[in-house]
C-alpha cells in the first residue's frame, strides 16, 4: 500500500519554491546516509512540481526524553554532514532561496562565501535592514545600530572557525515532527552556514525538551565556548524578518538583540 501523502500548497509562493524545498528535503536526507542513521530524518518527498510539493504524512507525537536525547545527536551529526561553503544552496538547486511564511516569504540570498561572518552581515543583516527601511520598520537610528553589527560580524571577530554546517534553516520547533522512530525535519530553509544558527532558531521559537536536545548536541558535538552568549546574534535574522512581516513587538525585539553586538 503506498504511504499516505501530504500536499503543500502556497497560492503566494514564488516560482520555484517547491523545487527549492524538495532540493533542501533530499540534501538533508543524505546526511542520515543510505542504512537511515547518522543524521536526523527527514520526511521523504513523494512528487514535487512548480506548484507543490507531495510528502508522505507524518505522525506527530509527544517527544519522550529519549527521543529528544537523540535528536540532539541527530542534528549534530546532520551539521556534521557539511557544505561547500557558508551560503551555499542544497545540491541538485542553483540561485537563492526563500525563508518566511508561506504568505509572505522573503528572499534567501545563497552566495557562497568562506566565512560566517561575511554570510550573516552581507546576506541576512544588511538585506533585512534595507527592506525593513522599505516598509516603513526601521528608521535611520536603526540603520546605524544594524550597520554597525554588521561592520563587526564581517570583521571576522565573532567567528568561530569551524567548517560550515549543513542547516535546516528554519529549525523551530513547528519544523520538527515526532513519530513512533523519533524527530523528523519538514519544511527546511536549507544551506551552508554556521551550526550555532539553527540552535539559534530552536532556541528563540522553542521546542518541546529544548534543555534535553540541546544538552544531547553539546555532549556528541561540543559547541565553542562562549555558544550561549553568541545565540543572540544568531537570532538576529529571524527576528528581524518578523520584524519585516509581523513588525510589533518584533522590531523592538531585533534591536535588542542586535545591541550586544554593535
């Protein structure tokens, strides 16, 4: 019997965005290796066309302290899994990507470059601040706070010399399904950067046993020290683009984190 299927849909998704996420789907697939160990699972693309994407329908359950013990080993061994550089897309996709919601998704700059820093302040900080300054968000005392963060990330000063990391992307805890075998990764935003990021992510939306995962990484992968205060900076991106889209409380919210590091 074939599995039962999910569809996703987006009437205001951009052309390509389905291809982009099938592509990220399989990238992040193969770091769990062909026996399905090694790397967090990955729910399996059935069909993809321009205009949506079949996966096979998941479960979700309530993640046991052993299921997130592993899932924190898991996704250290899917970063582990690398990429040919910060910034750079999933195989089998060429150009950039998108990151947001599905009503409103945004540009995902994917450039490959050889450090995080040249990443973070030239492909998320700098284009979030300009569309921020389009809209209306961020007004010109912002501009200074966010250009100097950036000035300082480019620097190289904060970062941690590690190789880049295989990323889901978009790693909040609604990305994360829990079945019968443990965690499964949907919907990623995936690319090369650094590994702190996608803890950043889980750790500003939250996930269920986020102290057991988090705890599970450190142990199979040990972070850099100095992870904790770093996680801010991290969360800089995706609060500012729902600053850009939700604006409230979240442009005050990207701010504060970007102050620390300006």
């Amino acid at each position: 019997m074939p599995p039962r299927t999910f569809r996703k849909v987006g009437p205001a998704a951009p052309v390509g965005y389905f291809p982009w996420e099938a592509a990220g789907l399989r990238w992040l697939a193969a770091a769990a290796g062909a026996m399905g160990t090694g790397g967090v699972a990955v729910v399996p693309v059935v069909h993809v066309t321009d205009d949506h994407l079949d996966l096979v329908r998941l479960p979700d359950l309530v993640p046991t302290q052993a299921m997130a013990e592993a899932f924190g080993a898991d996704l250290a061994a899917t970063h582990a899994a690398g990429s040919a550089a910060y910034g750079a897309p999933p195989d089998g996709w060429l150009g950039d990507g998108w990151l947001g919601p599905m009503t409103e998704l945004l540009p995902l700059a994917l450039h490959p470059v050889d450090t995080w820093g040249e990443l973070w302040a030239h492909q998320r900080i700098i284009p979030m601040l300009e569309e921020g300054r389009r809209r209306g968000v961020y007004d010109a005392a912002d501009t200074v706070l966010f250009e100097r963060v950036a000035a300082r990330v480019a620097s190289g000063e904060l970062d941690t010399g590690e190789p880049p990391a295989r990323l889901h992307g978009d790693l909040w805890g609604g990305n994360i399904m829990w079945g019968p075998q443990g965690a499964v990764l949907i919907d990623p935003a995936a690319h090369g950067g650094h590994r702190e990021t996608d803890l950043g992510m889980l750790s500003l939306m939250g996930a269920p046993r986020l102290a057991t995962i988090l705890a599970a990484y450190d142990e199979a992968a040990p972070l850099v020290d100095g992870w904790q205060e770093r996680q801010s900076l991290h969360q800089l991106h995706p609060l500012m683009i729902h600053a850009v889209v939700y604006g409230g409380g979240y442009v005050e919210q990207s701010r504060a984190a970007a102050r620390p590091w300006a």
